[in-house]
C-alpha cells in the first residue's frame, strides 16, 4: 500500500500541471523523469514499486492524504488532464455523467440519440439511476441531441455539455 509519505519520497507532484517527476532513483528510472505514462485506454499511470498505479488516483493521495471511497471524475472528461483543480471524488454513476462521446455501437455517433428505422424518427434518451429514461422521438438527428442534452443538463449535474 502506497503512503502519501513514501509517494512525496519518491515523486513530485505539480498539482497546476498535473505531472509527477522522480525525485529518487527507482529502477532504471533517473531523478528528473517524468513518470507519466500513458495506458492503451488512454489514462495516465505510474510505475512504483512492480505495478502500475492510475496518477489521478496518485494525485489525490498526494494532495490530500488518502484514496477516496469512489471513484475519481476528471471534469473535463480529458484523463490525461491530471491537474488537482481537474479532479473531484464520484461514485460509478456521477462519474458516467461526464461522457461526452457516443459509444462505439451507436452508428450515428452522437450521444443519446439513436435512429428507429420502424418510426422513421430519431429517438433521444437518457440514463438515469442505472435505468433507460425516453425523451422523446424526433424528425431529425438534431432535435433530438438537443432535446438530449437539454435532459442532461437538468438530471446529470456531473456532466458538462
């Protein structure tokens, strides 16, 4: 288990970059790395002590002496933003709220709407408490979004668009 006191030992955080730097030789690692590393889902990770830690989850301990309970949100859904101010504690579904892209499986890659090819109509939804919230059916793809992101704005205050 990773201390607040052995992270200090060994890196320095900038909390207004968001960039921790080795201030001990560790492996073949020099003082004066840069430490992050970017992962093949695009988050930020540390390498200390034979395994590899998320640095927004680094980043807190660093700043204020303890992981969190949840989970931690980067507000503006950017995981290589690793700045303290760019960082808040979520549970799993506050911190859903923040997707800003559509999923890979939604063919017409914008969020919350999908077509129904049997209607003719663009339908626009919402998650909401882990359950499927309809908004409405719509003549177009742009009605749609923006009756979604309208409900977004009212039912998900960890979201940002």
């Amino acid at each position: 288990m990773i201390t607040p006191e052995l992270l200090k030992e060994f890196f320095y955080y900038n909390k207004d970059t968001g960039i921790f730097t080795r201030i001990k030789r560790s492996g073949s690692s020099k003082k004066g790395d840069i430490a992050n590393k970017i992962n093949c889902i695009g988050y930020v990770y540390i390498s200390f002590l034979n395994k590899k830690h998320l640095a927004h989850r680094l980043a807190w301990l660093y700043e204020y002496g303890y992981y969190p309970d949840y989970e931690i949100d980067h507000i503006d859904g950017n995981p290589l933003n690793n700045k303290i101010i760019n960082l808040r504690k979520a549970n799993s579904g506050e911190n859903k709220q923040n997707i800003k892209r559509s999923s890979k499986n939604n063919k017409l890659g914008v969020l919350g709407v999908c077509f129904i090819k049997s209607r003719n109509k663009f339908l626009a939804q919402i998650m909401i408490n882990y359950k499927q919230k309809f908004i409405g059916y719509f003549n177009t793809q742009e009605e749609a979004y923006n009756a979604y992101v309208e409900e977004k704005r009212k039912l998900h205050p960890f979201g940002e668009l």
